[in-house]
C-alpha cells in the first residue's frame, strides 16, 4: 500500500543506511535515539539521491531550453538595429510606427506562444514527472518503494519537506543560541542614571536574580522596593545573603532595612560617626558597584552609575572588603534600636522638593 504519514517514517528509517548496517553487540533495538538517527539518515539519503538525480535529468533540458532562446535574442536585436536604421533615414514619426509594428508582432508572438505552453504543458509537466519517478526508481532501487506510484512520491516529498522546515528552524535557533552561550561577556559594563525606560534598573534586577551562592549587599540606603523584594527571593532560594547599611539610613522614610532584616536576612550596621558609604554588591562571580544607591530617586532623578565587573580580581577585591567590612561591624554589634540622630561634619543639607520626582513617578 503507499504510505502515509503514519507509515512514512518507518520506510524511511528501513531504507536509511543506518537500518541496513548490522546491529552492534548490546544495542537497544528499536530504542527511540536509534530510530530518530534512522529516521534522519533515511530522509538524507531520499533527499540527497533526489537532488542528485534531478540536476542529472533536467539539466540537459534547461541547457537546451537555453539554447533555443538565443535565436529569439538574436532576432529582438536584429529588430532594434533595423529600427534605429529607419528612425536615421526616415525620422522619427517612421521609427515611432516601426516600433509599434514590432511591438504588436512581439505581443502576437507572444500571445500564440502561451497558448501553445497552454495546449502542451499538462501533458509535458505530467510526463516529464512520470519519467523522473521512474527513472529515479531504476537509479535507486532502494529509495523505489518510496516513489512506487504518484501518492507514495507526493507522501513522500511532503515529508521531506517538513523536515526541510523543522531542520532551517533547529539551524537557526541553533545559529541565535551558540553566540550568546559561548561569546564571552565583556569584563566590564557600565549603566548610567537617571533612565526613565527602567531597562538599566531591569538589568541590575537581573543581575540579583540571577544570583545561586552568594549576595553580599554593602548599600549606603536601601529603599528600592523592586531590588530589595529580589534580595527576598535571593534568600528564599537559599542564597547566602547578607547586607551592610549605613545606620542612619535604617529608619529614613521608605526603607527597607528593617522589613529584610525581619525576613530573616542577616544585616549589620556601622554603629560609627563615619558613614558607610559604600555602594556595591557581589553576586556570585559578578561586582555591580558605582555611585547608585539602590533607591528610586536615585534611578529615576539622579545622574549615577554602576559598573557590571566580571573580572576575578575585582570580584576578589570587593568580597575581601564585604568580609573585613562584615567582621569589623559584627564585633561592634548589631543594633534593632532606632539609632539616635547625631549631627555629621560636612554633611550637606536636604535638598528641599525631591518628593517631586516620586509624584509623577510610578512606584
């Protein structure tokens, strides 16, 4: 019977080269991986057997298609010299009417020969298909079964065909996937504030999301509700958390020290006159540090950055200084109380209408 679709694969995968070689001592007959490859090896070798016999037959035909064409081209040319000898001796209007005769003969010619293709191309089309399938089937008498009659061949082509797709589909996610998986990302990015589309804050919450061992935040404030709910997640997921914050900045309006902190997260503050005015963070095998504090003014209206550091002895530096940083503030002790305010030299007054910023602004 021909095949269908529900059968194809497997007459493929009897025809392939893989099926006809002997089976190796202690191979899974008939396991999937072993029917996929004869599967893929037998609709290669159709294809391939196919392309091969059809340049073989129907180049000879297009070569003498072609040259039957050159004496039409020779005779255009002929006409366009007579023409433009007429338009010299006899001026323009006599070119102008020569050119239109030639024009409707070219148009008659036309038009009698595709109504000649019209009478002779079913039957053309149909025996010249004919002859390739059998004399496909005569050159291959293994791939004949495939192409015993017209559905067997069409079941067949269509087959092909889908795997034609689905292989241009694999190629080019293949193609889109390998750069981003083998290039190197560069050692060092940099993202500047303020950013009113929010890609540079998505792209540092991606940074934090992507965090498997290790979160060490050493922030000035921390009121950013977006990154500070991915560091809850971090810890969640069992990411060795840890956060150093300056200990005036615990109570300002809208941080989110205190709410981390009751989340189970381990958090120390500097307890000294100075400040912490660190602004960075390790994650993993990355260092994001720069002058943004993680607060939406300072994405939204400030002019800050960050830089992304990949290379191992910045991220090597950096966690040296979080463990001294932790060590030494772990050993003034850690404080729940609200901390007293206390007047620091050189600090700058508030600058009066940033709340401005957050009013148009979206949480």
């Amino acid at each position: 019977p021909p095949p269908t679709f529900a059968t194809l694969p497997g007459r493929l995968h009897q025809h392939s080269p893989r099926a006809r070689q002997p089976p190796k001592p202690g191979a899974m007959a008939g396991s999937f991986w072993a029917s996929a490859g004869g599967l893929a090896s037998g609709t290669w070798a159709f294809s391939r057997d196919a392309v091969s016999h059809t340049m073989a037959t129907f180049a000879p035909g297009f070569a003498k298609a072609l040259n039957s064409a050159a004496p039409l081209l020779r005779s255009a040319s002929e006409l366009a010299e007579i023409a433009a000898e007429r338009a010299s001796a006899s001026g323009a209007r006599q070119a102008v009417e020569d050119a239109a005769a030639s024009a409707m003969a070219g148009a008659s010619g036309v038009v009698q020969a595709l109504q000649l293709q019209k009478m002779i191309c079913d039957s053309c089309v149909t025996q010249a298909i004919e002859h390739w399938r059998s004399s496909f089937a005569e050159a291959f008498p293994v791939h004949s079964p495939l192409v015993a009659d017209w559905t067997s061949m069409f079941a067949t082509f269509a087959w092909v065909l889908v795997a034609l797709i689905v292989a241009v589909q694999v190629a080019l996610g293949i193609a889109d996937f390998m750069p981003r998986c083998c290039a190197r990302r560069a050692a060092t990015e940099t993202l500047f504030f303020p950013d009113k589309t929010g890609a540079n804050l998505a792209r540092i919450r991606r940074e934090v999301a992507s965090a498997r061992k290790r979160l060490w935040l050493a922030m000035y404030t921390l009121t950013d509700d977006v990154l500070s709910a991915e560091v809850t997640r971090a810890h969640v997921r069992g990411v060795d958390v840890r956060i150093i914050v300056d200990d005036e900045q615990v109570d300002v309006p809208g941080s989110d020290v205190r709410r981390l902190s009751d989340a189970g997260i381990p958090t120390l503050l500097d307890n000294a006159a100075a400040r912490m005015h660190h602004k960075f963070v390790v994650v993993d095998d990355v260092v994001l540090s720069g002058s943004f504090n993680w607060t939406r003014q300072a994405s939204q209206a400030n002019w800050e950055n960050v830089c992304i550091m990949r290379d191992s002895s910045s991220v090597a530096a950096f966690a040296k200084e979080f463990r001294r940083l932790w060590a030494e503030f772990r050993r003034r002790g850690r404080t729940d109380k609200r901390s007293a305010t206390r007047k620091r030299d050189c600090t700058p007054p508030r600058a009066p209408g940033l709340s401005r910023f957050y009013a148009s602004s979206p949480p």
